[in-house]
C-alpha cells in the first residue's frame, strides 16, 4: 500500500510540474510556437492554452497512462495520444475565439470530464 502512495504522489507531482511547465508557449523555429500537454486520466494540463490567431502552434502532447484521444471539433484537430510518446499536433489558428477540446477515446469512469479550451486571441 505505501508502494502504491509513493507511485502516486511521484505521478501526481510529475504531471504538475508538466503542467506548469506546459502553460508557457516556448519559441521554436520560424514563428513556431510550441506549447507542452499531458494528457492523463481524467484531465489535460494546462487545461487552457491561449495562442495568437495566425501563430503557427505545435501542441507536444504526453499521454502518461492510456491511448487517450484528443479532438478540437471547431479547428479540425484530432490525434491519438499513446503512452508514453510525444504527439505532435500542429496547426495555425485563422479566427479568435474559445475552442473546446476533448479525449474522444473512452478512458474510464471520469472520461466525460477530460476536456479543456483553446483561447485564441488577436
């Protein structure tokens, strides 16, 4: 049982500081703009990520524990997230606007839940 808390408040803390991390964009080649995620049950980090409409995005996205999904039915954006691998999604944002994203593969009891928001700002 203090085996199973240790592995816990070790995957807990890793995904925060991913998260705090993540939530700033980080310049890379050309206007690119690549921001960092990690999807793990049931929640993404940061669950809200703002970018600049025109910017060019790279979202690297890290499932820690399942073929999670990730889907921005609005942007036309959709992925599979395996364990443990980066995921790159790209895309260039052409209006403002708030743009809901979602795990579209079922993950478990909270699945419904595993969802956040793409601001885009002018």
């Amino acid at each position: 049982m203090n085996k199973i808390r240790t592995l816990t408040t070790v995957l807990l803390s890793s995904a925060m500081l991913a998260g705090a991390w993540a939530a700033r964009p980080q310049q890379a080649s050309g206007d690119e703009v690549t921001i960092k995620v990690v999807a793990q049950r049931f929640h993404y980090t940061p669950e809200e990520i703002t970018v600049k409409k025109g910017q060019a995005v790279v979202l690297a996205i890290t499932s820690l524990d399942f073929v999670h999904g990730f889907k921005v039915p609005e942007l036309g954006i959709r992925a599979d997230l395996p364990p443990g691998k980066v995921t790159e999604v790209r895309f260039t944002p052409q209006k403002a606007g708030k743009f809901d994203f979602l795990c579209d593969n079922f993950c478990g009891s909270g699945h419904e839940e595993m969802s956040g928001r793409i601001v885009v700002v002018d």
